[in-house]
C-alpha cells in the first residue's frame, strides 16, 4: 500500500510561479504509474507564468476562485472545477479573489524538468 501526506510533501516554488508540492511521481514513489500528481496554489491576485509541457494535463479546483488560459481561450475555475490540458497547450492561470487557488494536477506522461518551457 502507498499512502502519503500533504503536509509530508515539501513546498516549493515550480519554474512557472506556482506553489507545488509533489504527492506522486512514479521516479520517487514505490508506486508503479506513469503520471505524476501535485498539489498546487496560487496566491490572490497572482498567477502562475505562461508555459507548455509536453504531457497532457488535468487540474482539479479544490479551492478558491480564478480564470484558466489555453492559448487565447479562458475559462472561470472554481472548486469542483476540471480543466484538460492537452500537449504543448500554452496555459497559465489566475487567482482573482482574496482566498488561495487550491488545485490538483496530475501530468501524463509524468512531469519531467526537460518537458517543461516558461513562455513569458
């Protein structure tokens, strides 16, 4: 059984401005997946940095509210919100109120320094 904890997970600050910490990734876990999961925040008013990965991405709202960009194209987030992001798709996202941006965000194939590309 692999079980871990939020608060086991260090906090750092991911190469686009977001608050992560990492829950899941198959090249420091025992447990056999081919995607990684994070625990992400953004801050009110802040946002994080426009960027691509390689991998899809699919964030989960677990708190807060805020505006998410693909491209030219936004959408409101709210908790219970899902966002897809597909490969290469150029996203960044938004807190636009005065309480954190809670979200969880599993990357496949697992996220990786090397697949990541700041645009801004």
């Amino acid at each position: 059984m692999f079980v871990v904890k939020l608060s086991d997970c260090p906090e750092f600050l991911a190469g686009d401005h977001t608050l992560l910490r990492e829950l899941l990734h198959p090249a420091k876990a025992s447990a056999k997946v081919g995607y990684s999961l994070a625990h992400g925040i953004i801050k009110p008013g802040a946002r994080s940095k426009r960027h691509r990965l390689a991998s899809s991405e699919v964030y989960y709202f677990l708190a807060g509210r805020g505006r998410f960009w693909i491209g030219k194209e936004s959408a409101e987030v709210e908790a219970g919100s899902v966002v897809y992001v597909p490969p290469q798709g150029e996203q960044w996202v938004e807190n636009t109120r005065t309480a954190n941006l809670e979200f969880l965000c599993l990357v496949d194939p697992a996220w990786k320094p090397e697949d990541e590309t700041v645009t801004e």
